[in-house]
C-alpha cells in the first residue's frame, strides 16, 4: 500500500487494499497498539473504542491509536461509567 503525505491512512484501508495482511505485519501493528494503549492507561486513559478505523499510520512504520472520543479516566467511579 502506498502512504500519501497529504493524509494518515486507517488500519481499515490497510485490510481493505491488501485483503490478508501479512503475519509479520499484523504482529508489528498489534505490539504497536498494545504499546499505545498501555502508555494511555499510564495517563490514566481508557479509549473504550480500538477497532481498525481508529488506528492510523502517518507512514509505513507507525500505528497511531485515534478517536479518544468515548474514552474515560481510569479513575472513574464505577457509577460514572453506568451514565
């Protein structure tokens, strides 16, 4: 898949244009999420929401985690979370 400057690509066009994604590559792309939410959790950040039109790629490299819209604090009560 080619990466426009001009824009981020989602994980979402990824699958969508390489139909099978490599395992290597799922591999890589997982460990970068894993490290992004756990960074997020360090902050006190649940995302709530990780799918793949909410993982962006500014270059081949690098998965970003987006869209924190539904996310919460984890030190919300638990009654928060029921609102």
């Amino acid at each position: 898949m080619s990466y426009g400057t001009d824009r981020s690509w989602k994980l979402d066009d990824l699958i969508e244009s390489q139909g099978r994604v490599p395992e290597h590559q799922v591999l890589d792309i997982g460990i970068q999420i894993a490290r992004g939410l756990r960074a997020a959790n360090r902050k006190g950040l649940i995302h709530r929401d990780v799918k793949p039109a909410n993982i962006l790629f500014v270059d081949e490299q690098a998965a970003k985690i987006g869209d924190f819209g539904i996310g919460r604090l984890c030190n919300a009560t638990v009654a928060e979370y029921r609102e």
